[in-house]
C-alpha cells in the first residue's frame, strides 16, 4: 500500500530494500525490534525469543543469497524452532 511504502521509506535503507524479498524480511525484523522495546515489560521479548524470531526471518530462504536476512545478519546459536515461537512472524 501507499502508506506502507511512505514509512518503509523512511524506517528502511533504501540500499536494503533493493535485495529481492527484503522488504518483507525488514518489516518482520522492525516487528522483532518493537518486541525487544515493549513498554509492557510482561510482554517485551527476551533474547531467546528475539533471537528465534531472527531465525525465523533466515530459515525462510536459506538459498536466496540476495535475502535481506543473509546479507545483514551474522551467524548465531539456533533458539529453538521459530514456529513454535509465542510471537511468531507469519503473515
């Protein structure tokens, strides 16, 4: 949508958005971010939880070495599997 684009443009490098699937993977990576600064603490996430929300992002094409989530984040130690995950990323 448009608005979605207009804060995209302003939340997201626009050199990250070229990559092919990469805005998606930046929105589910902000939704990380927004979890791990809750003002909820009750319901801020952990680092396990940020974590295997990250690795849910990676695990989606692993293959797709253009993919956001490739280029931009380091290796890391697995959390578990990301579907089973209290604040799954799925769309």
């Amino acid at each position: 949508s448009v608005v979605r684009e207009e804060w995209t443009g302003e939340v997201f490098d626009k050199d990250m958005r070229d990559t092919r699937s990469a805005e998606g993977e930046m929105v589910k990576l902000l939704k990380v971010g927004l979890g791990c600064c809750d003002t909820d603490i009750a319901a801020r996430w952990d680092i396990k939880e940020a974590l295997a929300g990250i690795e849910e992002v990676r695990e989606r094409d692993p293959a797709d070495d253009s993919s956001t989530a490739s280029s931009y984040l380091s290796d890391g130690a697995g959390a578990g599997a990301a579907s089973d995950h209290p604040h799954s990323l799925s769309t």
